[in-house]
C-alpha cells in the first residue's frame, strides 16, 4: 500500500470520528433535535451552569441553554432551557422547576416535576413557576443548631441524674421528712394513726350532713314551714325526680323551643312561673303535633352553689312540664324533665339559666327515668349527678 493511500484512509477515518463526536454532543444538546424553550426564574442558582442537564422523573430531556441576570436589583436570575418535544405531554402549566445536587457535592441540574392532566399544555417562551433551592449551607447551619440543642439536652439530663443521686443519698442517710419516714418506723406509725384519726372524724362528719338532710326533709312538710318552700315554686322535694330522665337521648331532636330562665321565673333563686304565656308556642305543638317523647331541660349559670343550682333545675322542669301538661291537652306520659344543674352555655343571664323544650320523634327510645329510693330526698339523690355529668350526657 502506498503513502499517500495510506495518508487518505487516516484522513477518512479521522473525519468519521470527528462526525460521529459531533453528532453525540449534539444529541446531548438537542441540536438536532426539535425542541421548545421554557423558563424560571430563582432568585439564586446556587451554582448551575449553562449548558447542565434538564431532567423530568429523572430522565435527561434537555439543557439549559442559557442563564440572564436581571436588569435591575430585586429581579430574579432567569433561567433558558432547551426542551425536547416528546416532554409536552408530561409538562403542564403548574409544573414546577427547581435546582437539585447530584448526591451532596455533585453537579447541579433542572428538575422539572410532572404537570396534572387537566392543566393546560406549555408553549414555547412560556415561564413556569419554580421552588427555591435547598442550599447546603443553610442545611450545615440548622444541623450545628440542632447537635448544639442535642447537647445541651444531654448536659441537662446529667445534672438532673446528679441531683436525683444526691436526693436519695440523703434519704438513705435519715436526712429530710422522707428520709425520716423512711428510716424512722415510729414517725410512720404515727402518721397512720393520724390518718385513721381524720378517716373516722370524716364519716362523723359525713353522718351528721346525712342526718341534716333528712331532717330539713321533714322540715318541708311541716304546716309551719311549708310556705317558706312554697315561695320557692314547689312544696315537695320528693316530686322533682318523678318524671326526670337520667340523661338525655344521643339522637338530635326534630324541634326545640328555648326560652330564658329570667323570662319565665319570678327570681334568680325561684322556681314559681311570672310569664307562662311565653310557653304557649311550645304547649300547642305539643298538643297538635305527634311525638316520641319530649323533654324540659334546665340549666343554670356558673355562679352560686353547685348542689342549690341542680335542685333548682329540677324543681323549675318540674313547675314547667306542669304546667304544659295541666294547660295543653296531650299525653302526660310523653313529657320528662332534665334539671342540668351548672351549665357553661347557660344563656346571656348568667346564673338565670335557660329552659329548653327538645321534642323527639316517634321511635326514639325514651331514656330510664330517674328512682329515688323512699325515704331519702331528691337533693340527696342528685349528689349523684353533677352537673359536670350532666353536660357530659
């Protein structure tokens, strides 16, 4: 083979990898390819160049071709990039751009996540929104914080672990109340008789409310007294919990009739009826209407005592159903009583309270209706019930 053929076929040879080299760069860059351009904008491009990678899902669909600086300070840095057009099914209006790092000290490239499928497609020029870069120095800076906070967790811990053992060195050494409790024998002996001592004076104690009670029971029937009570709208405690419901159903009712407790009653502390024709709407669609079973509930405000309030709920359901039933003709039956006692949502008047008349349709189970056992009085009973229960049913 002579030179010069030897020289042509070197020649020929060194255009083919040339060509090919072109054509592989090329193909990295898009250039002879059909592609769109889109933009964003950062306020910091944290280190990209023109000419890195544009991915979406992780797969290489162009470049970005150039990076601007803005015109003036307080702009945003825009960024070019080269787009192949096989990505204008997966690239939407609200799809976002952001900066990321190939592992923690790789290059940086685009990401661009994928667009819903009912947003509109991007068109060439178009501007997408874009996420502010996670920089590694702000990530280093909140790390120190948090070995710093970590640390002085630690420290603290030691110094309360330090202390705990110095506590109980005192204790293990008679030092201190504890640690005379628990090495002095006697000193505890004494401390259980007083206790004993208290526990008997308290059922004492407890006794003689007991028999208190039972005796302003017997009070409210005497001739001599009975007005005193009768005053207050009732004569006999023992009535208040004949037709009252120990709590009221979980079902919503079909119809409430609310009124203010100062707007029936003729004083704070009473249960005897001022207004009683502010209950006709409420009578007559008992009387006109069918029902399940309906219910007066009564509460009183926050003020006052606890135990006098749930008594005077009682007795003021009591005088209202009374008078619906006495006044309106429909089945007694049919008609319960509720006295809440305290109630936090007991209306504008405060410690006046409200009464309200819940009206259940046909079906709804009627809850069991409150015993009193004989010879114990209806403010005994309710001890059983506070208030707090009651708002909890």
């Amino acid at each position: 083979m002579s030179r010069s053929v030897r020289l042509g076929a070197f020649i020929i040879a060194t255009l083919a990898i040339l060509i090919a080299g072109i054509f592989v760069i090329g193909g990295k860059q898009y250039l002879f390819t059909s592609t769109y351009e889109l933009k964003a904008q950062f306020n910091d491009v944290v280190g990209l160049d023109a000419g890195g990678d544009v991915r979406v899902g992780g797969v290489h669909v162009g470049t970005v071709h150039s990076i601007l600086l803005p015109n003036k300070p307080g702009d945003k840095v825009t960024i070019v990039m080269d787009l192949g057009k096989s990505t204008h099914q997966i690239i939407k209006q609200d799809s976002v751009a952001s900066i990321e790092t190939e592992g923690l000290l790789g290059n940086q490239y685009m990401a661009i996540s994928f667009g819903s499928p009912k947003a509109a497609d991007v068109r060439d020029g178009d501007t997408i929104s874009s996420q502010p870069p996670l920089e590694m120095a702000d990530l280093l800076n909140k790390m120190s914080g948090i070995l710093d906070t970590s640390q002085q967790a630690i420290q603290n811990a030691t110094e309360a672990t330090a202390n705990l053992n110095s506590i109980s060195a005192k204790i293990n050494a008679g030092q201190g109340t504890a640690g005379a409790l628990v090495n002095d024998k006697q000193l505890y002996t004494n401390l259980e008789q007083t206790s004993s001592a208290m526990r008997d004076t308290m059922v004492h104690a407890q006794a003689g409310v007991t028999d208190f009670e039972e005796n302003m029971e017997a009070m409210k029937h005497n001739f001599l007294l009975r007005g005193y009570f009768k005053s207050r709208g009732y004569q006999d405690s023992a009535e208040l919990a004949k037709n009252e419901v120990e709590r009221l159903p979980q079902s919503e009712p079909t119809k409430e009739f609310s009124y203010s407790a100062k707007q029936l009653f003729d004083k704070q502390d009473s249960a005897k009826l001022k207004n009683q024709k502010s209950l006709k709407a409420g009578g007559e669609f008992l009387r006109d209407n069918q029902f399940g079973f309906a219910v007066v509930v009564v509460s009183a405000g926050m003020a006052g005592d606890t135990q006098k309030d749930l008594v005077l709920t009682e007795a003021r359901a009591m005088v209202v159903r009374e008078y619906l039933v006495e006044n309106y003709g429909f089945d007694d039956s049919q008609l319960k009583t509720f006295g809440a006692g305290k109630q936090t949502d007991a209306g504008s008047d405060g410690a006046w309270g409200t009464v309200r008349i819940l009206i259940y349709p046909t079906g709804t189970e009627i809850p069991p209706t409150k015993q009193t056992p004989a010879g114990v009085s209806a403010e005994t009973s309710s001890e059983q019930r506070t208030p707090a229960s009651a708002s909890a049913q």
